[in-house]
C-alpha cells in the first residue's frame, strides 16, 4: 500500500466521528449523484448497459466506487478465453463503431462539483 494511502487512512482513523460520518454521508450522495449521470449518459438500446451502472462499497473506509459493465454486459469471448465487456466497446469504441463515451467524459465533467460538494460537508462540520 502506497505511504500516501497509508497516511490519509491514519488520518481518517482519527477523525471524529460526527466528522466522519458527516463525510461518509456526503461521499454517498456524490457517488449515487454520479452514478445517476452516468446512467443518464449511457447510450440505451436494451438498457442492460444503463442498468450496469452501481455505486459499490468498498473494504476502506470512506471509499465507494461507480462502475459500469462486468457480468449483464459481457457478450462471449475476445480473444483466448478473454471475454468482451459491451461497456469498454461503447466507451473506447471498436473498429467497427465509433466511441459512445458515456461514464468517463461524464466523472470528468462532475469531478469539481463532487469534490467542492464534499469539502463543504466537511467545512460545515467544522464550522458548526
């Protein structure tokens, strides 16, 4: 585990806990705000593709994570024994069709938002 990751988890462990629960709620907000962007970006022909899209927790703390794709949204085999994710083709494109890009173009653009939304949730705890 890298020393930076290490340190903020340190850091986090010592928050207190109005502090924390405060930033873990505005963390979930954001990700549910994000994950519905994303569905809204996703091109629909038979909505498995839109459907895919979840917000996940994860083993750390205060971390959450959207992703998009995985097993409604792989269709057969790419390659030796590689499966192919329909998510990865609409978002990169193939040689056959054009890139739809629909999950990272719209992080992207939300990134400031998302961010300025949760350092205020923090800024609020601390200022009250």
């Amino acid at each position: 585990m890298p020393d930076d990751l290490q340190s903020f988890q340190k850091q986090i462990g010592q928050l207190p806990i109005k502090l924390k629960r405060q930033l873990a709620t505005a963390i979930a907000v954001e990700a549910e705000r994000l994950a519905d962007a994303i569905k809204a970006a996703a091109p629909v022909d038979t909505g498995k593709l839109r459907d895919s899209v979840k917000v996940r927790r994860t083993k750390r703390d205060l971390t959450l994570e959207v992703t998009a794709g995985g097993d409604t949204t792989i269709h057969g085999t790419r390659g030796p024994g590689g499966e192919a994710d329909y998510a990865l083709f609409v978002e990169y494109g193939t040689r056959k069709k054009p890139a739809r890009p629909f999950f990272y173009s719209t992080a992207r653009q939300m990134q400031p938002e998302i961010q300025a939304n949760i350092v205020k949730a923090v800024e609020d705890v601390l200022n009250d």
